[in-house]
C-alpha cells in the first residue's frame, strides 16, 4: 500500500477533526494519534469493497477511542472522527461506520470507567488514608474497596513504604477485615509497630 496516499488519508481526515473539535486537549489528541489514524486508514483502504475491514479495523478504532479518553478529548471528537474517516476516504462502504464509531465509543467509555476506577483507588494511598495522631503514629483507614488479594497486597505495600518514608512509626489500623490484614503486614515488614482497635 503506497504511503503517501495513507498519510494523505491521514492529514485529510484530520483536517476535518481539527475543524469540529471544541477542547483545546483536542488538538493535542488529533496530532498523537496520527499512528493509529495510519492503520485505520490501511484497513479501510485494504477491505474488499462491501467487506468488513476486519477486527483488527474495530481493534484500532477502539484504542482511537482510549486516546481520546486518556489525553483528556472531548466526547464530540469521539462521536465525529470516524464519520470523518469516511467522509476523508474515497470508496469506503459507508455500512462500517456505525461499527467504527461504535467501537470508538466503547474505547472512550471502556477508558474513562477504568481512569476513574483508578483515581478512586488512589484516593486511598497514603497520606489520603491516614490522620496524624502526634508524633511519628498515624490512624490508617484501611477501606480499599477491592477484594482482590493481589491489589489489596500492592495496595497496601504503596502505603507501607510511603509511611515508612514519612517517617512513621506506629499506626492503628481499622477497615475490612482483607485490607486491614493486608497493611498490617505490610506496615510490619517495614518496621512500623501497628495496634488494631477491639
């Protein structure tokens, strides 16, 4: 496939982008993502005329949609680039696009729960889960809300040494019963007396 016609593709495709995009982050997204704008256009290009571009097209347009999430895009610039796409490439069956912008959009979403999952949980690293109670001991609240053995014992190894670092030296420990044992542990192995309430 000649080059020069996909990166032309490209350029044409974000020229239309760049026209209807309203956050000035969309900018920046447009331009970081001329890689996965590249395969897109190559999958399109290569399709039998009337036939599905393949999974890796929906593949690509989906990780289209977690860039537009993670670099902060408008939901605007989500719902338009792949009419874009089409309107930017000659010949292309117009029948793929509600899947192309189907796939963009569950990239987007899929990206945006999974950030916000992610700042609710470091919402609880240290100091954020922890008062002061005087010099050198602090009440830690141990609420993580997962239940998963391996993401409480990271967790809580991420809470451990910053105490540590803080300087740090006793902590009463309260929570749920699997991250309470989970920084208990955690706090012991980096030589942090701990005490539990009850």
């Amino acid at each position: 496939m000649d080059a020069n016609t996909v990166d032309r593709l490209v350029r044409a495709w974000i020229d239309l982008d760049r026209a209807s995009a309203p956050l000035p982050a969309d900018a920046e997204v447009i331009e970081s993502s001329r890689t996965v704008r590249s395969l897109i256009v190559e999958a399109l290009l290569s399709a039998p005329a009337g036939e599905s571009p393949g999974d890796d097209f929906l593949d690509a347009c989906a990780v289209l949609g977690r860039l537009i999430a993670d670099r902060a895009g408008s939901p605007t610039l989500a719902s338009l680039t792949m009419g874009h796409a089409f309107r930017s490439i000659p010949g292309t069956a117009p029948n793929w696009q509600g899947a192309a912008t189907g796939s963009v959009a569950e990239g987007f979403a899929g990206a945006l729960v999974e950030n916000v999952r992610q700042e609710a949980m470091q919402a609880w690293d240290f100091p954020n889960c922890a008062v002061p109670l005087g010099l050198h001991a602090v009440a830690i609240a141990a609420g993580h809300p997962s239940d998963d053995d391996e993401v409480l014992a990271a967790w809580a190894g991420r809470v451990a040494t910053a105490a540590a670092r803080a300087g740090i030296r006793q902590a009463v420990v309260a929570g749920a019963a699997g991250a309470r044992a989970a920084v208990v542990d955690a706090l012991t192995l980096v030589g942090i007396e701990t005490r539990t309430p009850g």
